[in-house]
C-alpha cells in the first residue's frame, strides 16, 4: 500500500488560478515582492510560479513529479507549501524540509493542511496520516504540532503567519522586525 500511496502524489497538485494561500500571505506581510527571488519547492503545476512573474516577481521551482526537471535552487525565500503532509514516510517528509530550508537566503514559508480542516472519519488511516478517497496521503497537523515539528527539524523557531502557515528566518532581526 505504501508504494501505492507514494504513487499517488501527484493527484494531489492542483491547478490554480490565484496565489496559494501561503504565498498570497507572504505577498501581503512583505517577505515576496518585486526584488525578491521566490522557489517554490513542491510547485506541482508551477501555478504559483507563473501567477509571480505576472506580478514582476523572479520565481522558479520544482517538484518531484510536475517539473523534475527544474534545478532546486536558493532563493531569497523558499516556499514548501502543502508539501510536507501529502509525504507519508516521516523521514522524508523532515528531509523536504530542510532540502526547502538549505535553499532559502531570507526565510522559509512552511504551510501543510491542519486538523480542523477534515470533517471526515471514512478515510483510512496509515501510518500518521490518512487515505483519502482518491488514494492519496495527507497528514493533518495540529497548529502547535506543525510549529513544534518544524522546529525540531530545522533548529529555528518559526513564527506563525496564519492556521497552517509558518514562516521561518534566517536572520533574528527580520523575524523580530516581522
């Protein structure tokens, strides 16, 4: 089942006609703007991408299944969004996060789906995630465990930029400016 699972990824990318939420936010507190280089790691269809540069925004990304052929590359600020909990093994979910973290010069804008979101009990469980009907793996974190699990994987303390979403500096004085 678990290969099965690592299979299915890529049904989870969606097509987007507007920034994602992360980046929407990061756009609006001022860490993404014209000037400031964006990756985005795990960009599936490369929507966001193409939403920034309409924006005058230097973007790029990857992502294992949808452009694998790009080049991971640094960034000023490196975007994981929604990629950590459709990642069914824990050790490769960590290392995702800090192949992001290695990349990004400013910060690091981590968001995965929470707990709250799911109304649901017929989804299976595996491991410390569900199924969904569509063969898929989500994680469902809780606001505080994502937080925690951030910080024990980079070392850094992330601040909270909204539910599921935490953004991550490399330097003290912009996370106390933020």
């Amino acid at each position: 089942m678990e290969s099965d699972i690592a299979a299915a990824r890529h049904r989870t990318a969606l097509r987007r006609t507007e920034l994602s939420r992360p980046l929407r936010s990061a756009v609006e507190d001022g860490l993404v703007s014209p000037g400031t280089s964006v990756f985005d790691f795990g960009c599936g269809h490369g929507d966001d991408i193409r939403i920034l540069e309409k924006y005058g925004i230097e973007a790029s990304g990857w992502d294992p299944v949808h452009q694998p052929k790009s080049q991971k590359r640094p960034a000023d600020i490196v975007n994981i969004g929604y990629v950590v909990n459709v990642i069914e093994d824990p050790l490769e979910r960590a290392e995702a996060l800090r192949g992001a973290w290695d990349l990004c010069g400013k910060g690091l804008v981590v968001a995965a789906r929470l707990a709250m979101e799911v109304q649901r009990d017929d989804w299976d469980h595996f491991g410390d995630g569900r199924v969904t009907n569509r063969g898929t793996f989500q994680k469902f974190f809780q606001q505080e465990e994502l937080q925690r699990w951030i910080e024990e994987v980079i070392g850094e303390t992330p601040v909270a930029a909204g539910l599921g979403i935490y953004y991550v500096f490399r330097d003290q004085s912009a996370r106390e400016q933020f």
